[in-house]
C-alpha cells in the first residue's frame, strides 16, 4: 500500500507494509485532501516523521467488532 511520508529530505509517496492491527479498523482511502496542519507538519514545523493524512473518506477493509463493518460487496 501508499503512503504520504514526511522525511528529512522531504515529503514522498512510498510504498508501506499494510498495518496488521488486532484493536483497530482499517480504511482503505478512496480520496484525502490536505489541511493546515498536513502543511505545518511537511514543512518541517512540527518535528514528525512519518506517514500523514488524516482528512480522507474510505471504505473499511477490516474491522475489530461490527460496528465499523466492512461493506459485503
Ligand atoms: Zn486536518
């Protein structure tokens, strides 16, 4: 899978290992858009590596408990 990594030289699309989580659901992001604090964090400002984007809408893949269930197709 995608990510958008913010690295010391910059911000960058890699390829990632899929999350394995046991607690938590996974979304699969169909679109995302970038926010103030996407910029800040890009730009260096706030001190973080890592993946970002927190502003997108998906279709959950996988889910803990039914209450986040995934869509059956
Ligand atoms: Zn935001």
């Amino acid at each position: 899978m995608k990510a958008l990594r913010v690295e010391k030289k910059g911000v960058a699309v890699r390829e990632v290992e899929k999350p394995q989580l046991e607690d938590e659901a996974l979304v699969r992001v169909i679109v995302s858009g970038i926010c103030n604090t996407d910029l800040e964090i890009a730009r260096g400002y706030a001190g973080f590596l890592g993946t970002i984007g927190h502003e997108f809408v998906g279709v959950v893949e996988q889910s803990p408990d039914a209450t986040w269930a995934p869509l059956s197709a």
